[in-house]
C-alpha cells in the first residue's frame, strides 16, 4: 500500500507532536495513523464514518489496555448462547471446561455476558477471566463476575468485539448457541482456512449426549462438501465432544511439541519444543510431501529475521516451502509432530 504524501510542515507538526508525548518505539507506526486520521479529515469523509473509525480506535485500545498485563498467559476463548440458563447441562459443560483450564494456567476469555458466558467465567474465576462484552439495547449486559472489574472492557461494535475474542487467544472452545455463536464459529474456521490466522484448535463442546454440533457436521458434509464451496476435510479441523476432559485435552494437547511459526521470506519456519530425529523428519516428508511447493521439510537454525527480533532462538526449528493452497491444512502438520515419539510428554 503506498502511503499519501503529506505537505512536510505538517509531517513536521505530527513529529513534533510524537516528541512532546515522548513517543519513540514503532513511532513510525503510530505516525502512519496520525497520518490516515488526518487524510480522512482531507478526504470530507462522512462524519458517520468518522465517529465508526473512532470509536473502533478507541475501543481496540481499550482492549489492547485490558489484555496487556497478561501478555504471556495462555488463553482460551469460550463461546456460546446468553440465553443457556443455569439448570442446562451446557451451563455446567461450560464451567466444568474453564474449570479444567484454569487448573492448567489458562485464562479464560469470555464475551462477558450470561449464559454460557457466565458459565465459563465462573469455572476460570475472577483472576483468571476476561471480558469483551458487547453494548447492546436488550439482552447482554456483563455478567455479575466481571461487571464493574478491571477485567473486562465494553464495545460498541461487534466487529470490535469479535477481533479482541479472537486475537488473544491460542485456543477455542464453542458450545451451542444462536446466531452470535455460529458466526463466531464460522470467523475462526474462515480465518483458519484462508491462513489469515495462525493455527489453534477448535473445540466445539455439546452437553453429553447431545447432537447439536454433530448435525452441523451433517449439513457441512452433505451440503457443503459435495457442492465444492468448502473442501473435503475442512471440518476436520474442529473436534466435536461431549466431553469435559476431551475438551481440555485438545486444548492442551495442541501445544504439546508445536510453539509457533513464523514466515521468513517464502520460507516457513516452525519453531517446536522438542527437536525431532532424522527418522521423525523423513516420516513427515513422506507424509506430508503434497503441502511443500518443492523441496523437503528441514531442520533449520534460526533465520537473521529472528535472530534480529531474539524470537524464541532456543527452540529447534524445522523449515519447508509450504504450497499457499495448502495453507490451510498447516492444522494437519502439526498434529503429526505433536504426535512423534520425541515431543515432550503431556
């Protein structure tokens, strides 16, 4: 994207406006907003649309500011239906999971309202909760566990809302619910299809016995699949279970040997937990050879971009030329070297 040249006295004033604040880290960062806040002005943009950008600025601060301090802990979201009351077996599924997690060192972050939400927030705790909720003119108000805490943060839009749910966390469990449910559910299966997010599991947590989650796979495998929107398998990347311990399993489970990824030119370097032998690494190119774009799956040592950023250097990496049409199976590959012999016990 080619940034639009501002007269240099007001490039100079907006400098001078950085160093009376004492601004000196990402400056340039924080420079470009300044300078897209005032081309919108330039532009006579809608004072609609202004008061939107605004106040989506100023509530991804506000939740920026919320998660800060807890940079470092893992977090789980849970989603699921407001409206479950607290006799639902769901209510007592949802608070017996964030009960389990939290037990493990996990926060637990919820969208701050009643119902399942409630739930979840409940089993975590208060020191181990986190709200995003939603201002809403009937229904949603925060949950009595959060309300008034400084661990929770309220939005005005749920696109807000849905960004700050999503981006914190590094794993997903969703209960049944409405259409808020689903379309949360949906975002996370989006994002990880099209690779716009790092991969992270995805629980979807039914009361025991119940089939809610099991007919939507029904109509994703007899009405999406066949018709070739969606690809076979893309379900697959989501584990139905009615059960609590499962549930939490997955959640940890994904973590067990796989860390993090990071893209260094069109190389993918996976960072791991456990380095794996060369037995190990010919098994995944036998089994994984259709992701790469050519070459093999290779150990490597931390790139200069790591190197330069000190990201993680201690952990063994393993290198390959992923095809960008694969990316969205990147789910798989981890699964298998979570599963070798060499990663560290659960």
């Amino acid at each position: 994207m080619t940034e639009e040249p501002l007269p240099e006295s007001l490039s100079t004033e907006i400098n001078a406006v950085l160093d009376e604040a004492g601004i000196k880290t990402d400056r340039r960062l924080v420079m470009r907003m300044m300078r897209t806040a005032v081309l919108l002005g330039e532009d006579g943009t809608d004072r609609l649309d202004l008061k939107i950008a605004s106040a989506a600025l100023a509530e991804m601060r506000d939740a920026f500011r919320l998660f800060a301090p807890f940079d470092g802990v893992p977090k789980v979201t849970v989603f699921g239906s407001a409206r479950t009351r607290q006799d639902d077996p769901l209510y007592v599924q949802a608070r017996k999971v964030a009960e389990a997690l939290a037990a493990d060192g996990w926060m637990v972050v919820t969208g701050a309202g009643p119902g399942i939400m409630q739930a979840a927030a409940e089993g975590a705790g208060p020191a181990l909760s986190l709200g995003v909720s939603i201002r809403l003119p009937f229904e949603e108000k925060a949950n009595s566990l959060v309300a008034g805490s400084d661990h929770v943060v309220a939005m005005k839009y749920f696109f807000t809302r849905k960004l700050m749910l999503i981006k914190e966390s590094i794993g997903f469990i969703c209960l049944p619910g409405g259409f808020g449910t689903l379309d949360e559910m949906f975002e996370l299966l989006t994002l990880q299809q099209t690779g716009k997010a790092e991969p992270t599991p995805i629980v979807l947590l039914d009361e025991p016995g119940g089939t809610f989650w099991n007919g939507l796979k029904r109509f994703i495998d007899e009405d999406l699949a066949p018709t070739g929107v969606i690809s076979e398998g893309d379900f697959d990347r989501v584990v139905i279970t009615d059960s609590v311990e499962s549930a939490a399993a997955v959640i940890a489970g994904f973590w067990r040997n796989y860390d993090s990824l990071r893209w260094v030119g069109d190389t993918l370097v996976l960072r791991l937990r456990a380095e794996p032998t060369d037995s190990e690494i010919e098994q995944l190119n036998e089994r994984f050879a259709g992701m790469l774009a050519g070459g093999r799956i290779e150990r490597t040592a931390p790139r200069s971009p790591e190197v330069a950023d000190d990201d993680v250097l201690h952990l063994p990496r393993l290198a390959l030329h992923l095809d960008q049409r694969q990316v969205g199976n990147l789910f798989r590959l981890i699964g298998a070297i979570n599963s070798l012999d060499s990663a560290p016990a659960l």
